[in-house]
C-alpha cells in the first residue's frame, strides 16, 4: 500500500536518466528466513524475510510488514512494532493473535496503510484473510497494541461483505484509506475490490462469486483477476494493478465505473498516482505511464538482480509493492527478493532560464538579470566578455544577478542550474548589447533587492541609471530608517534597513553627470510587513477562513516566515507560505489546531483554527 499525494512539482518534467536507486533498509540475501531477534537495529544492519510492503505515517516513518513481522522505519532506526521475533520458519511464528508488540503473531501481512487521520495502521493479514488495526505510534518504549479490525480467521478464506465482524476475505493484498476515512481493499483470490466504511463491508468491484475475468464494466459486473496492488488518485479514483490480466484498471469512485487505463504490462503488482504520472511496479523493474507511452523508470524488465546505482542499470528481484514519502519525494520498494527496501528519489529535472531587465543598457548602467530557473538550488553565471562589473553585493551564484558593462558591444550570458541530480544549462548568445550615449543627461532609474522587508530587515536600493551618473542623491520618506554597512544617502548602490512597521516607504533618486540631472520617484514603494524584534507579538496576521479546508491564508507575513501548526496533543507540522500567503491544509485531519509563526528566529503566536476535512 501507498499514501499517494499530489507534489508541488505536478507539471514539471521527470528525469528518467539521472536518477539512482538506493538500498534504504535492510542486509541483501536472496533466501529466506534470517532475522535479528533484536527490537531494534540500524536500518542498514535489519534482516527481513520476504518484506513486502510498505507505507508512510504522518511523521515520515515508515511501516514495512515482512513474513511474519510489522516493522518500522523511524529515523536511522529500525523497530519490530509486532509480531514474532524469532526465527520466521518456526511453527511459533505463525497465528492470529491480537496483543501488544510481541504477544501478537500475523500470517504473511502483505499490504499496509495509516490512516490519515488518526495515523493507526492498518494490515492485510493476507493469510489469516484478515485486516488487522494496530494503534498509532507514540514512543519506542509503546509497544503497537494490535486489534482484529474486519474479517473472520480463515484458513481457505471466504466471501462475504456485511459487518466487519463477520465480512470474509480471501487473501487480502493490499489495502488503501482514503483522507475521508473510506477503506479499499485488493481482494486477491476473490477477484475484487473491497469497500468498508462505518463498520460495513462491501463490494465496490468485481465478484468474488463470478471468479476471475478480463471485463471493464460498472461496480460488480467488472471483472479482475487477481488485483493485487491498489493507489488512490484523490477522492475520484482508484487505480488497481490487475496482475494476472497484466493491466492497469482506474475505478471512478463516483460512478463505480471500471475502465482500463494501461495494457500489455507485465504481471503489474503495484500502482501508485503521482504528479499527474502513474506508476507501476512489475516484478523487476519500475515503469511509468505519461498518459501517452509507458517507460522504464527503473531497473530491468527482463532481469533480475541486485544492482543500485543509475535507475538505467539498477536491477531488482521480486518486486512486491511500492509507496511514496513525500518529505524526500522518493519511492520505496519492497525489493521481497533481495530482502530489503530500496528507494529512488524522484528528482525532477533542473531547468535553466533566465530575462534582463533591459537587453540595450548604455554603458555602466546597471542590469538586472533575473533566474527563472524550475527545481534548482544551485546557480552559477558566465558573462561573456568579461568587460562587466557585478553591483551592490552580487555574486556569480546568486539567484538573481546585477551587472554593470564596461564597454559596448554584444555580451553573451550563460546560466548553469543544478540539483543534486540533474544540471541545464541556458546560453543566450549576443543578448545584452550595450551602446554609448555620453551626451545626454542622466535616465534616472532604480530597484529594491525587496518591495515587502520585515522591519529592520536590509535590502539593497540599486541604481539602474543610464548616461553614466557621477553623482547620486539618495531621499527616502518618512526617516525612520537606516543606512547599513556603512553606506551614505550619496553612494549609487546602498543597503538600507526600515524601522517602522507596516509603513509605506517612498524613495527618490537623483542622478547627475556633465550634461545635466535626471530624478525619479517611486512613491509607496516599500512596505514593511512584519518586525523582527520589535513588539512582534502584537503585530495582527489576518487569518482566513475559520473553519478552513484545504487552503488557510495567513495575510502580513513575510514570505520567508515557516508556519507551524500543533495539533491539540501537541504534535506540530512545519509549512511554508506559498505565494498567495496561503499554506495547504488538506492532508490535515479535521480538528483544532494552533498557529505560530517562525520568523527570523522570532514566535508570532497567531491563534487558533478549525480545520474540517
């Protein structure tokens, strides 16, 4: 099972050839049975037997059921949160037993999900033909307190929807729970998929009396044969990995239609939906479905192995199932052959672009020369000849960049933009052409490194000017504020810091060469939103809507202020302000939490909001 959710980065391009997959967890053997008989170990030194899957709570742990354990990734560590410890052969091992931590057994438990609202974690007991519910994460020293939640013990397994008490399952594979609370199960050998909501089991599609079958059609009239990985697409759709008709099926959770999405796979065990992509695990390899062709993501769909590395070399065996961690934006992998979970980050492709402010500067007049780069972190800028003098404090890996030419003629500026897997590179041959105009006088113009800094917070004005000023004259209204780093109102480019809050400022310049003075006004221009350090836990955040959804706005931050949410245990989610000024709060479960906000390293409580999803 997989918690599926949309990325930020929906509409960018995927790498699919600079990209490596990692082991996560656990020591490579290609047998069975070994075991560390330990509560804890480090994830590289963990032993599983035949993992096989996986899925990820809200505090980025990671649940991981193997051939007779339920285990969890937390950190660099590795905790048995139930079943037998020992050794996975043994007939101890085996059974059905609710209890804390060790006192509970599984039979093969196969796909897992934490629901997203209590973050309890559901198992499919796959064959005891039960879902078992243990209680949410608290601390190490918590054992899990493991419960039978639906299904009755069976050896053959059964068919009937009903009550959870008395509904039967035959071999249940994977399971999913949607934000709303809604299960959905891969009935595996009844050929279906299951529903439970409100304590009700039900079929959503397929029959577990009809048998199996290759058939899009409405709710039980479908057929499958053997569904056994599931992936919510959101609340409209569910995606199943029909393994045996080597297909990939979408059900509309609307209007209970099934339609076939991908054919000709082979033997998909997995899928998941993600930034507007499908995803589908076969046996050895990781493709991925753009809508129009299926590729390899990773490894080989025609050999098995054990290789990491570049996603075009890597190899698996026996793939499982697979899942999603949002907080790193990787995949994981219940590589069940190999023994181990391995990942692959899912780095989308840095792109490198980049617009001047002005492409006919004269010379010594200043450009500003603006990244429009997608997924980079790192910058670095070529300039062409080398006749230029970068301003104020730029440097050659800074995002944006302010240059001033020295003498005219045409300059070609390069731009290379990186992350830690892929690098682009933008050259724009002959863009900047700079001409002479030494008889005229002075074109006044200018731009704040910032329009909206916190109280206190520097910025620098720089000077844009054209005809070559020789002097400048720097007047800011109303004057509470600051020359800093020893600038003067007289120097072309200074840095200067603002002491009054939520105040609008207007800057003037004024420019003078040989052939006369230019001025220009920009009136309001800066606005300062929020103190540093001063008063700040008076400043009022206009906080909208309340009861909120998906998106609450928090409007007269700063860009830069990190948003922490509590919950009323106290357990917090960092977020950050998207441009807007909103944050997303669908992944939230409904209830009361606080807000406070973090900026420059200062607390600003905000207040209190209802969330109801």
């Amino acid at each position: 099972m997989k918690r599926t959710i949309l990325s930020i980065f929906a509409f960018c391009a995927l790498t699919l050839s600079a990209q490596t997959v990692y082991t996560y967890s656990g020591i490579q053997y290609i047998d069975s049975g070994r075991f560390n008989g330990t509560a804890t170990n480090t994830l590289a030194n963990e032993l599983y037997s035949r993992p096989q899957s996986m899925s990820c709570d809200s505090n980025n742990r990671l649940y991981v059921t193997d051939e007779h354990n339920v285990m969890l990734c937390d950190g660099a560590t590795s905790r048995n949160r139930g079943g037998f410890r020992g050794d996975p052969t043994s007939t101890l091992s085996l059974g059905s037993n609710d209890g804390t931590g060790l006192v509970s057994r599984f039979s093969t438990p196969a796909g897992v999900a934490v629901h997203p609202m209590s973050n309890d974690v559901y198992v499919c007991d796959r064959n005891n033909n039960l879902i078992r519910k243990g209680l949410k994460f608290v601390n190490s020293s918590n054992e899990t307190s493991w419960s039978t939640y639906a299904g009755t013990v069976s050896f053959l397994g059964g068919y009937a929807d009903g009550p959870v008490s008395t509904a039967q399952f035959s071999t249940p594979e994977d399971i999913e729970i949607s934000k709303n609370g809604i299960f959905y199960i891969a009935d595996f050998d009844n050929n279906c998929i299951r529903t439970i909501v409100s304590g009700m089991v039900s079929t959503l599609a397929g029959s577990g009396w009809a048998g199996s079958g290759d058939k899009d059609a409405n709710d039980t009239f479908a057929r499958f044969d053997r569904p056994n990985g599931l992936g919510l697409e959101g609340t409209t759709g569910l995606l199943v990995a029909d393994r045996n008709n080597g297909k990939i099926r979408r059900i509309n959770l609307s209007t209970k239609a099934v339609t076939t999405v991908v054919s000709n796979l082979n033997f998909p065990v997995d899928v998941l939906s993600l930034n507007n992509k499908i995803y589908i695990a076969e046996v050895t390899c990781i493709k991925v479905f753009d809508g129009t062709s299926v590729k390899v993501l990773a490894g080989n769909p025609s050999k098995a192995g054990y290789l990491d590395g570049d996603v075009s070399v890597a190899l698996f065996r026996n793939i499982t199932h697979i899942t999603y961690r949002k907080a790193d934006q990787c995949i994981y992998v219940c590589d069940n052959g190999n023994n181990i979970i391995r990942k692959i980050p899912l780095i989308f492709s840095a792109t490198a672009d980049f617009t001047a402010n002005n492409t006919t500067p004269i010379v010594n007049q200043t450009v500003k020369i603006t990244s429009n780069c997608v997924n980079t972190n790192s910058f670095t800028w070529s300039i062409s000849p080398n006749t230029y003098t970068l301003q104020g404090s730029t440097k050659l890996t800074d995002q944006d960049i302010y240059v001033s030419f020295n003498a005219t003629g045409s300059y070609t500026v390069t731009l290379v933009a990186k992350n830690i897997s892929t690098t682009d590179t933008k050259i724009k041959t002959n863009y900047i052409n700079v001409s002479t105009n030494s008889g005229a006088k002075p074109v006044v113009d200018f731009i704040a490194s910032k329009v909206t800094p916190s109280v206190n917070e520097i910025i620098t004005l720089y000077d844009l000017t054209a005809n070559n000023a020789t002097s400048y004259k720097w007047t800011i209204t109303p004057k509470e504020y600051k020359f800093e780093n020893g600038s003067v109102d007289t120097d072309r480019n200074p840095t200067v810091s603002f002491t009054m809050l939520n105040q609008k400022y207007t800057i003037k310049l004024d420019a003078t060469n040989g052939n006369g003075s230019g001025t220009l006004t920009k009136t309001d221009y800066i606005l300062t939103a929020l103190s540093s350090n001063n008063n700040i836990q008076k400043y009022k955040v206009l906080l909208y809507p309340n009861p909120a959804k998906s998106q609450l706005y928090l409007k007269g931050l700063p860009a830069n202020a990190s948003i922490i949410i509590a919950d009323v245990t106290g357990k917090s989610t960092i977020k950050s302000l998207n441009e807007d000024a909103s944050i997303d709060v669908s992944n939230l479960a409904s209830g009361i939490y606080f807000v406070t906000a973090l900026v420059q390293g200062e607390y600003i409580k905000i207040g209190k909001v209802i969330i109801e999803n």
